[in-house]
C-alpha cells in the first residue's frame, strides 16, 4: 500500500508500506477512505515531537471502511463505515476510568505518532471497539473527519478547559482550524464576545463568518491594547491559546482579566515564560489538555442536528496520490488560504 511516511525532521515521502496487520485481539485494519492534516503533523515535521520517530506513517484523523476484526472485537464486522478517534482508548485502564483517554496506558495519542497513522491506504486500530465510532447512514463523511481531532480538540482543551460561561468575554488566540473549531462551540454556551486574534487577515475574516464578534489583527504589536481598549481595561474571562509559540502564550497571560482562566490547546516546541511575577495575585487558572475526545458522541449528535457544519472548516480537496502537494498547502496557508485540507482515497 502507499503510505505518507516520516523519515526526521523535515523529511516525508509518500511511498509504498506494508499493510497493517491485526496483533491483538482486540485490533481492527480499517481502509481509509477520507484523511487529513493537522498541525501538530507540521510540528513533528519540525521536529518537535521526538516521541514521533523516523519510519512513522503519520496521521491521526479519518474516516474509512472495516477490512479485517480481531477475534475479540464485538461492536463492529467488516464493512462498517467508521470514524477514526485520534485518541485510543481502552477503556479499561486507571486513566480510561477517570475519563482521560488520552492517557490511556495502552493507548492515547498513539495513531501517527508512537504507531503507524491514517495517512495511508490502511491502518490498524488498537481497541477497537472504544476507539472506532459506527458512521449513521446519510452522514456527511467530510464532515465526521473533522470530529476525529479538530473539534474536540477546540471544545474540550479551548472551550470546557476555559469554562467558558453565558455572557462571558473571550479571546481565541490563532484563527487557525483549531482556533475556529474553539470558536465554533465556543458558541453551545453563548458568550456576550468572542474575539479572535491572528495576523491572517483571511483568517479573521473567516472567524467573523463563523460568529466572532470581533476579529483583531495582532500584526502590528498591538493586540494587547486592543483588547483592553474594547473589555474597558480589564482583560478577558477566557483566553485560549490555539498557536502554540512562546509569543501567542504570553499574550494570553496579559490580556487574562482577573479571576479569568488562560486555556491552552497549542502544541508548544520551546519554552514558554510565565509571568508569576504579574499573574501570582490575579487569581487566574492556566490549564493544559490533551484532547480526550469524551465529547465525540455529543458532537456527532449535534452534526447529526445539523446544529454546526464542520465542512466549512475545508477550504482544499486532494486524492492521496497529491497528499505532498496536500501538504504544502497546508503547510503554507498565509499564502494558500488553506484551513482544513481533505484527502480522499
């Protein structure tokens, strides 16, 4: 089979592999037919990822068609449309219990990162049975690739990390796919504002076609007064960060209003300074999450409902032949305009 195949920092090749085969029991091969790219592919693309090592098939989202069950999975049989969950669990385990799935001791974030990912013909499953979610019929499937990372990712680590409440004012800093997806149901709860910050103007625009209520450019170094100047100096009740670089942290360590919590979804490569020296008396939260994609069967009942379309976070369509080219559009999105590329089988 091909397979889209990391081989060090800054190296990929999309290139023949072996097919998956089952291990445990408890494994599915499921046949991809819709995948994507995230931006945390881009950060060990960077490098920054070293758990992720040469020889990694990447990709962790997707959707696809069961190829082969192991002799103990039960919820599904070959030929089940599935969604792909980039977090696996087992359901089992102390962490599972406690509803972290993304610390699961056998499983987690693994698919394209510690196992071969989804960014190829095939990929195996670990768990089967609790990682993989049956596809409804007459589901749209370009929407459900975007519920295998993106928008629980933007719910759980930006919006319910940020307590985010009704009438509250917050920032999602980064109007990238997952800033948007922070924004998309940030909205469930129904803030009184929703600013956006990025340096895409493209990007902002977008934001204020998804429901922002107001968009600010941070390129010319001041986004922190802008803030201020709109919150009448006092600062936001939520600011998620949704970038992941050391400038983009400590805008939301000075825009964050008293009693307020900075909710952090980036994926950080270097250190980052926090600011005790300011923040210490201020009586903010700062929290960190891994998605644990607990929210996946809410949100796929609110696809369902028709109450969020995940598709208008796709802006580019590939087949997997192009996924270099998919890739570079998506790694150059200043310039393409690109938010969420889809690749289909």
């Amino acid at each position: 089979m091909k397979a889209l195949v990391y081989h060090g920092p800054g190296l990929k090749a999309w290139e023949e592999h072996a097919k998956p085969a089952l291990i445990e029991a408890s494994d599915a091969i499921v046949r991809v037919t819709r995948t994507t790219i995230c931006g945390t592919d881009l950060h060990i693309l960077k490098g920054d990822l070293p758990s992720c090592t040469p020889g990694r098939i990447l990709g962790h989202e997707g959707v696809g068609v069961i190829d082969s069950v192991g002799t103990g999975v039960s919820a599904f049989k070959v030929g089940d449309r599935v969604l792909i969950s980039c977090v696996t669990a087992c359901a089992r385990c102390d962490y599972c219990r406690r509803g972290m799935f993304s610390h699961c001791r056998t499983g987690g974030w693994i698919l394209g990162n510690t196992i071969d990912g989804t960014q190829a013909a095939f990929v195996r499953i670990p768990h089967a049975d609790t990682s993989l979610y049956p596809i409804p019929d007459g589901a749209d499937e370009d929407a459900l690739v975007m519920l295998s990372d993106i928008l629980p990712t933007g719910f759980e680590c930006g919006v319910l990390n940020g307590k985010v409440q009704p009438g509250a004012i917050v920032a999602i800093v980064g109007a990238g796919p997952i800033g948007l997806a922070a924004l998309l149901t940030a909205q469930f709860y129904s803030p009184a504002e929703i600013i956006m910050i990025d340096l895409d103007d493209n990007r902002l625009a977008v934001a204020s076609r998804f429901g922002a209520t107001r968009t600010i450019n941070s390129s010319d170094g001041k986004a922190v007064a802008a803030v201020k100047a709109l919150t009448a100096g006092q600062g936001v009740d939520t600011a998620i960060e949704a970038v992941g670089l050391p400038a983009t942290f400590e805008m939301c360590e000075e825009i964050i209003a008293p009693g307020g919590v900075i909710a952090n979804i980036g994926v950080h490569g270097v250190q980052v300074a926090l600011h005790l020296e300011r923040l210490w008396d201020r009586n903010i939260s700062i929290t960190t999450r891994l998605v644990d994609t607990v929210s996946t069967p809410m949100l796929l009942a609110v696809v369902a409902a028709h109450r969020i379309d995940p598709t208008l976070l796709i802006t580019h369509r590939f087949k997997f032949d192009a996924i270099l080219e998919a890739y570079e559009t998506f790694a150059n999105a200043a310039n393409t305009k690109a938010l969420k590329v889809l690749i289909e089988a």
